[in-house]
C-alpha cells in the first residue's frame, strides 16, 4: 500500500465505526467507569517498580531493618490485591457495554433483515446473511471490548513508563528506547498487510456458510443425485481456501509478534550495557537499574498490545463494513406517508394493470382488466409464465404494481400501510414453507391463540383430519426443518390450514393443491366454499377441473387476458 492510499485506507476505516457512536453515547458511563478503573490499574502497576526499587536499595545499602522491609512487601500485596480489584471492574464495565453493543447490534441487524424486500434475499445468500449476523458481530464486539482496552491501556502505559524513565534518568533511559521507533513503524506496515487478508479470511469464511447451509437445506436432493461426494468436495475446497486464508494472516502475526520481542529484547541488553556502566559509576543506584528493567518489561505489553489493538480494529473495521452493507439497504417496498393503518375491506379489481420486472425484454402483465365483488372466489387459469403469481404476488405488495391499477376495496392498495394490507390476505404460495416445529405450531403460525373446536374445524377443511393417523405424536409431531418428514401434499395442507386460521379477508391459494389427489382436492375446495364466511377466495390453477366452481375465471396467457367470465360463460365462448 502506498504511502498515500494509506491515510486514505485508515480513514474508511474509521469511517465504519461511525454507526458504533450511538452505542457508545448510550454506554459512556460505563465505559467511563472501566477507563477509570483500567487507568487506576495501570497507574498501580507503575508504583510496583518503585517499591522494588526501595527495597533493593535499602538491601544494597547494608543499613536496613526487616520491619522497613515488610512493610514494603505488604505494601506490595496491597497494590496487587487492588490491581486484581481493578481489573475484574474494568472487564465488569467495558466488557459488559460490549456484550450490550453487540446483542442491539444483532437485534437491530436481524429487524432490519425483516424489513427488507424479496429482491435482497435475490442478491444476498443465505450463508453469507447468518455469517454476518454472528461471526461479524463478534468481531465489532471485540473492537468495542478489547480493541478498545489494548488501545487506552497501550497509550497510557507507553506514555507514562517513557515519561518515568526520561524523568529519573534522562540518558540512560533515551539510550535505551532506540528501538521503540521501529516497532511503531513496524505496527504501522503491517496494519496495511493485516486488513486484506482479515477481509479475505471473512468473504471464505461466509462463502463456508453458504455451502453447508446450502447443503443442508437441500439434503434431499443431493441424496436423491447421489451427489454427497460433489458437495463433500465443494466444501472441503471451500475449507482449503479458509486454512489458507488463515494461515496467511497466522504467519504474518507470527512473525510479527517474535520480530516485537526481538527488538524489545534489544531494549533490556542496552539498558544492561549502559545501565550496568552508570551504577559502576555512581551514576545510578542498583534499584535504579532494577525499577527501569521492570518498566522496560512493562512497555513489552504496549508493544506487542499495540498489534493486537491493529488486528482488532481491522477485523471490526472489515466486519462493520459488511454489516453496514446491509444495515444501508433500504426496503425496495415500503409503506407511503398517509397511509392507512386499516386493513382493506370490499372487491378487487384490476385496472389496465401493466408489470414489467427490472431488466426483463417484455412485460409479465399486460393491460390486464378484471373487477372482483367482495365473497366471491376468481379462478386464475394459464400456463407456466403466464403471469399467474407475479398478479398474485402484486396483491399484498410483494411486488409492487403502478399505482392505479390494483385496488381492494375501491381504494389503491398503495394507499394502505404494508401491515394493514397484507393482514388482509391469506397467502398459501406454490412451495409452501414450514417452520421446524409441531404440525400444530405451523397451523396455528399466525395467531395466538386458538380454541379446540376451531382448531380440528380447520384441520377438517384443509383435510388433514384423516392424516391424524399418521403423525407419531399427532397435532405435536415435529415435522423437520422445511417440513422434511412430510408429503407435498400434507405440507401443503398445512399451508392452506395456517392461512385459514388468520380467517383472512382474501385467500389465495398459488397453486396450492397441485400435490394432492383429486379426491383430497375436492372436499378441500368444498369445504372452502361452504365456510366461505364472506371472505374473497382466488385460486390459481392449471387444472380446469380445480376452477368450475369459481363465480369468475381469469385466463392469461404471455401475461395478457385472454378470457374473463364465469365457467359456463367460457365454456360457451368455446363452442
């Protein structure tokens, strides 16, 4: 790195830490309280030699008494005894204000995460999302914790030992900390060295996550492939380039650290030699020597501290730029001011709605038209990529429509708080996704409480009554992470029956029962109906079959409407 990249490198560094300052506002007596006490015990631990000091030249001396000298040595005990006070209070503060930082850190990372719209999660992998939520957030907690203790504790510690040193004894002690210069220029050339390789180690270390996450999620099918030696190599690969990666920065901190002792050890020798030569000649006394030998070990820690601090800081430093990232994303979907905070009630109905997804060469939706009446159920009929689930997906602003062309009750669905709108719907998606939790917990998912007779009366309507058999431990089988001890077709059940515990507005059902028999299907969509309870129904299908009981159908085909009208009204424009 060169001499001007450099201030420029230190400086986005610093930068990062700006989204730590309303932490530490927040923390500052507490820290306050642990810089004092760390300051206390530094302050402590420079008197030790003093003491040292005293006693080696009254023994020197010839002249002295045991009582001078046990009262030096209880007097020593004492500063040791408040030295180990102090530091278990130091940790107490600083530590614990940055255990707090991270936990708000991680709280306010994971809400942000939730707030944030479907195209993200396009862009962003899974792994690399949970690398930042965990190992990242150690990292700037050990930045706030430790970095910060190394950083105060080295400065004050090197100041004040170079400081006693050129006080009591100005020659000697200049003579003696020639070397010092070199180590900071050394902290400084491979400050620049570390931060590269700390990125690096943490883009491998997230790309890690994302195979095994990856991995586990779809065990099925890689068992299904026989593909367990594939991915075995994928990520050992992966892991190779993690060693690797660590052990670069490992080599240069070992190095680094020896080449600190080396030269701190050059220190002792000089003060040995110059030292030595001014006691022999009354220059200095032999405590002299003695006390500068334990402060020149005492600035050792400042030395090799101050690499620590470098490599702290740089991984804090890297690790808050990743979590910046996606702390700085903004929600592509948002609700707009004066919006209202009541859920929609009424008809829908599309207005000349038109949809383009970003980059794409022609529309998903074009000019499509079609109005609903409230209790109603719209069938939506087409083949694959006809546009069935972006429509859908434009009704709870998964997407989001122009304005003007979708409303729910009159009223344009922008026009609605995010919240509000989508309390609404009942949305049971083609992949239907479950929690790894009972087949009770993912009925009853979202809401909070649910009497018994409702309960089995949704389990009846989505069918699932005549699979209570089947379930070990009945309604609290754990079903496995993404429902992997389940069929298709129960899992999509479940779906359908934790939509309807919402007893939503609006149902839509995103081909949701393309994996089960036709028998199944048929009760479920009668049950629908007979416990319609007023509430809109919209089914998306490829099936005809599954749509004659629909009061509309909506045919799409390359996004465009071909056909709008009840089934018989169709039926007829086919003949």
């Amino acid at each position: 790195m060169s001499h001007r990249a450099r201030p420029r490198y230190i400086l986005a560094m610093l930068k990062e830490f700006r989204t730590l300052l309303p932490y530490l506002r927040k923390y500052r007596r507490k820290y306050a309280a642990g810089l004092s006490c760390l300051v206390a015990v530094d302050a402590a631990q420079l008197l030790l030699p003093q003491i040292v000091k005293r006693a080696v030249d009254a023994v020197s001396s010839g002249g002295f008494e045991l009582s001078f000298i046990a009262r030096l040595a209880a007097l020593m005990v004492g500063v040791a005894a408040f030295v180990s006070a102090g530091r278990f209070l130091w940790r107490f503060f600083i530590h614990g204000a940055s255990r707090r930082i991270e936990t708000e850190m991680r709280d306010r990372l994971f809400g942000h995460l939730l707030s944030l719209s479907g195209g993200f999660y396009q862009e962003n992998k899974t792994g690399d999302l949970m690398a930042r939520a965990t190992n990242d957030m150690s990292a700037i907690r050990q930045a706030t914790g430790m970095g910060f203790v190394t950083f105060v504790d080295g400065a004050f510690m090197s100041l004040a030992i170079l400081a006693i040193m050129i006080a009591q004894n100005p020659r000697t002690a200049l003579l003696t900390i020639i070397p010092l210069p070199l180590i900071t220029l050394l902290i400084v050339f491979f400050g620049g060295m570390v931060g590269k390789r700390v990125k690096r180690v943490q883009e491998i270390s997230s790309r890690l996550s994302e195979i095994a996450q990856e991995t586990m999620a779809g065990i099925r099918v890689v068992k299904a492939f026989v593909k367990e030696e594939r991915f075995a190599s994928v990520f050992s690969k992966a892991n190779d380039e993690y060693r690797g990666a660590s052990m670069g920065l490992a080599k240069i901190f070992g190095f680094f650290f020896p080449l600190i002792g080396f030269l701190s050890g050059l220190t002792t020798l000089i003060l040995l030699g110059v030292g030595g030569a001014a006691v022999i000649e009354n220059r200095m006394s032999a405590g002299d020597i003695v006390a500068m030998l334990a402060y020149l070990e005492m600035l050792v820690w400042p030395m090799i501290g101050a690499g620590f601090t470098v490599n702290t800081l740089q991984r804090g430093a890297a690790s808050l730029k990743r979590v910046n990232e996606v702390l700085e994303a903004k929600p592509a979907i948002a609700s707009l001011p004066g919006s209202s905070s009541t859920a929609p009630r009424g008809g829908l109905e599309f207005r000349s709605l038109s949809f383009s997804y970003p980059g794409a060469s022609s529309p998903a939706l074009l000019e499509v038209s079609a109005a609903l009446p409230a209790g109603s159920t719209l069938g939506i009929l087409g083949r694959v990529g006809s546009g069935k689930s972006t429509l859908l997906r434009l009704l709870p602003r998964l997407l989001d429509p122009p304005r003007g062309t979708v409303l729910v009750g009159g009223r344009d669905i922008r026009d609605y708080e995010l919240s509000a709108l989508r309390s609404a719907f009942g949305f049971v998606p083609q992949e239907s996704f479950l929690f790894s939790a009972s087949v009770r917990d993912n009925i009853l998912f979202g809401v909070d409480g649910c009497s018994d007779e409702r309960f089995r009366r949704l389990s009846e309507i989505a069918s699932l009554d005549r699979d209570l058999s089947l379930f070990p431990a009945g309604w609290d089988t754990i079903v496995g992470e993404r429902g992997l001890t389940l069929s298709g077709g129960q899992k999509q059940r479940i779906a359908i029956a934790r939509a309807l515990a919402l007893d939503p507005g609006i149902l839509v059902l995103d081909d949701a029962l393309s994996a089960v028999d036709a028998e199944t299907e048929e009760r479920i969509l009668k049950n629908l109906l007979v416990e319609r309870r007023g509430r809109t129904n919209i089914l998306v299908s490829h099936r005809v079959s599954t749509l004659r009981h629909a009061d509309r159908i909506l045919v799409l085909d390359g996004g465009k409407m071909l056909q709008y009208g009840s089934h018989g009204e169709l039926m007829k424009d086919k003949k």
